[in-house]
C-alpha cells in the first residue's frame, strides 16, 4: 500500500513547501494539493515539484467545468514536465454551489463532462490531432459555429509522457462506475472501508467489467484525518470540524454529496442533525453531533494499535494508496509512524 497526503493551500507557500518536504523525507509517496476556489493548486504544485525529488504531485482536484479539456491536458503535461515525470491529474465534478456560483458555469451533464475531458485529455498527451465530438464537448469547433476558422490541433509542445496517471474523485454511484471504467485511480473522501461492498460494490462490478486492460488495475485513494495518540477521545475531537464541515455543510439541502454519503452508511438521523446545526449557524453543536462511531470509521485517530487497525480495514477492502491528513501535535511524526506500519504490512 502506498502513502499519500493532502495539502490545503491557504497563503502560507513557504511552510507549505516546508511540510511538502517534510512528507517527502518522511516516506510519503504523492502530495496532493486541494483546490475548490481558493488559490489555484497547479502554481504551488509546480513549486513542491522544484522543492522534492521522488513523490507524484497532483491536484486534489480540478472541477472538470471551469478549465476547458485542452487547458486540462496542458496543464497536466506541463506539471509533468515540471516535476520530470511525477504528475497525476486529480479530476472531480465539484457541485453546483462552486461551478455555478463562483465560475459562472451550468453544471450541466457532469458525468458526461468527465468522460469528455478524460477522452480528449489522453489524445492530447499522445499528440493526437484533437478531433473530438462528445456529449458535451466539440473540438474543434463545427463550421457553422464561431467563426468558422477553427482547424484541427494536436499539442504543440512533446509531453514528457504520452500518459499521465488520471484520478477521479468520485462518491455517487454512476460516477464511482465510470471511475472503475476509465480512470487510473479513484480519489475517495470519508470512506468508510467496512461499507465497500454495501455502497460501491455494484458501481465498482459494472465499471471494472468494461475497463479497457491496458488501464490496469485501478489504484483506490482512500483515508482520512490522522491523529496518533492514546488520548482517544481527544483526537476524535480534531476530525470533528472537517466532518461536520462537508456533511452539514458543503453544497445545500438535497444537493450535498457527502450528506448522502453518510446516510447511505447508516448515519442518516445523524447526518439531518449535523446538516441542520451546520445551515443554521451553529456549528459547535454540527461538530458534536458528529458520532464517534463514525470518525473511527472513515479517520485514522487514536491509539497506534488502533490506526494499524483501520490502516488494515482499508487494506481488505481494496484501497492500494492510503491517504491521511495530518492533524494531531507531530504530524511529520505520525506520517512516519504510519509509513513504518504499511511498510511492516509488506514484510
């Protein structure tokens, strides 16, 4: 199982950059830097590539609405050249309180969407002459549009690969099923390993069944907030307010997808709680109405014997890159000790 974590970029670049290398040093695989609307992640990734040697950097993630495919794919292929090879692409849908209202965009046909930019992405990255006529995308544009002077294109720089590693950030079904099918990896967020089989198990049988074979296998990306320490209860406390935050708060009634997540779990009353508390403004009360039960079963909080518990439930359910966010008092600290667990796992 591999190592990665999650970085938030919120202004402070040179302790960014810091800690990236920290990871690195630590043992962690691939930094992902999120992106939602903020600052961009691609500027600060290219700097963590300057300051680190081996680990895949990647966006965690790009909404697939707001830069068009061709922007994507070059985006992609110049992180990639940046860091000499390291470079993944994290794609995701984002919802529609982000594409509508700060990018202005209707959030029209995600799926389709994604299934359009990943396409058009890999003929770019293979210096294909671009000609693409999908559900939501036409490259390029028909005669009858724009000016009618649009022609054909391929890439006009060589990527340093002809493929870059594709993520997708994926929790609803249809979208879970097209990750299995197309995708090189599935960017999951507060998954719970024990309710595999139960909430994705379908969606993941019928995209793995037209995945083409040269994809390979595809890599699961899944963990949570890390906290090591004997002090149970008190690290529970610290994944608290990123629970609350996306279960209550993120996106609006009948439109968040990480409310339907948790109730799909079996948490709904708790998940009307939470939401209810965060929408009216009182998110102390979201944040306790979080259940313990559920923080130990999509975070890494509490005792070692503990988190090497969890870091196994999510090796049985087919994760193959565990993903933590380090919050406790040692984060360098808890990143090792999680790296020496895996790496005893495969001893």
């Amino acid at each position: 199982m591999r190592l990665s974590t999650t970085l938030k970029f919120a202004g402070d670049a040179g302790a960014l950059l810091d800690r990236a290398v920290e990871f690195e040093e630590a043992g962690v695989d691939a930094i992902w830097v999120t992106e939602s609307y903020g600052f961009d992640s691609v500027a600060v990734l290219g700097a963590i590539a300057a300051r680190t040697k081996r680990v895949q950097v990647g966006p965690g993630v790009l909404n697939v609405f707001s830069r068009t495919p061709a922007l994507l794919a070059q985006t992609a292929a110049g992180l990639d050249a940046a860091s000499a090879g390291r470079a993944v692409l994290g794609l995701g849908t984002s919802g529609p309180q982000v594409v509508e209202g700060w990018h202005g965009l209707a959030y029209d046909r995600p799926l389709a969407r994604t299934r359009d930019v990943v396409e058009i992405c890999r003929a770019a990255w293979r210096r294909e002459v671009v000609v693409h006529s999908g559900a939501t995308t036409r490259v390029p544009l028909g005669p009858q549009q724009g000016t009618g002077l649009a022609k054909p294109l391929k890439m006009l720089t060589r990527p340093v690969r002809d493929r870059i590693p594709v993520y997708l950030a994926a929790l609803g079904p249809k979208n879970v099923e097209l990750t299995a099918e197309v995708a090189d990896g599935w960017l999951t967020f507060l998954f719970a390993p024990e309710r595999m089989p139960e909430v994705w198990g379908k969606s993941m049988d019928a995209g793995l069944a037209r995945r083409p074979a040269e994809l390979g296998r595809l890599d699961i990306v899944a963990g949570g907030v890390l906290a090591i320490g004997e002090d149970h209860a008190a690290l529970r406390d610290l994944a608290r307010p990123m629970t609350a935050l996306y279960v209550g708060g993120m996106g609006a009634r009948g439109q968040n997808f990480y409310y339907a997540l948790v109730s799909r779990y079996g948490f709904a009353d708790a998940a009307d709680r939470i939401q209810d508390f965060y929408l009216t403004g009182r998110r102390a009360e979201a944040e306790a109405a979080v259940p313990d039960e559920l923080i130990d079963l999509i975070h890494l909080v509490g005792p070692a014997d503990h988190v090497a518990g969890r870091i196994e439930a999510y090796r049985k359910a087919g994760v193959t890159t565990l993903d933590v966010t380090p919050q406790g008092a040692d984060p360098v600290g808890d990143v090792r000790t999680v790296r020496a667990l895996l790496d005893a796992a495969t001893d």
